[in-house]
C-alpha cells in the first residue's frame, strides 16, 4: 500500500505538467492576439513580398492570422476542460478501486474472525472433554 499514494502524485504531477503546458499555450495565444503587430510579423510571406514592393503591410492584413490563433485558443481550452474531465475520471476509478479494495479486506477480516471463532469453540469443546475425561480416570 505505500507504493499507491506516490503513484497518485505522479500521475498528479504528469496532468498538472501537461495542465500547464496547456495554460502556457493559451497565454501565448491571448498575449499573441491582443497584440496586432506581433501579429502581422507572424505573416513572413506577406512581409517579404511586401519588402520586395517597397512597400508596408497594412495593419488589418492579420486578420487570417487572427482566425487561426483563436481556433487554437479554443482548440487548447478544450483539452484543458478534457484534461480537467479525465483526472476527475481517475480520481473516481482510484476510489472506487480503493472501495472495492476495503470491501475485499473486510471480507477476508470477517473470515478470519470466523475461523478463529471457530478455532476458539473447537478449543473451548475440547479443553470441556479433556477436563472431563481427566476427572473420570
């Protein structure tokens, strides 16, 4: 039973990593798409061609960009809800197998104490006859 509570932490630890490897991406995205310069220098070919023309790029040209950065916003909110889901679903199975677990235990501790029930009134039964039979001869 001792090796049970550090591999709950390790599972723990590797969907917290993930959990915040996913928080980071979606703070990358937010930053990204609060900021329209950052995203115009996200469209290098547009740039180079621009630059090739002598000329700039206007300030709405991120639009395609923007689209795309928030379906990946919401993409990654999505398997930040899955993985929030997916631990609350190995926490329960880890209860219910810790349920299932106590009921086994029980089960052989309320046979034991049958056994030794049984054992004492074996032992009580016999200890009557030896007494008895010492007392006849």
């Amino acid at each position: 039973m001792y090796c049970a509570p550090q591999e709950e932490n390790l599972s723990k630890l590797n969907y917290t990593i993930q959990e915040m490897n996913v928080k980071g991406a979606i703070h990358c995205i937010t930053d990204l798409l609060s900021n329209d310069e950052d995203m115009l220098d996200l469209l290098l070919t547009e740039k180079s061609a621009a630059k090739s023309k002598n000329q700039e790029l206007h300030i709405k040209a991120h639009e395609n960009v923007e689209l795309l950065l928030e379906e990946y916003g919401r993409q990654l909110n999505s398997i930040l809800l899955e993985i929030a889901y997916l631990l609350q679903r190995v926490q329960s199975k880890q209860d219910m197998v810790a349920l299932s677990l106590d009921a086994y235990r029980n089960r052989m501790i309320r046979m034991n104490l049958y056994l030794s029930m049984g054992g004492i009134s074996l032992a009580f039964g016999t200890a009557v006859a030896g007494f008895f039979w010492m007392n006849v001869i």
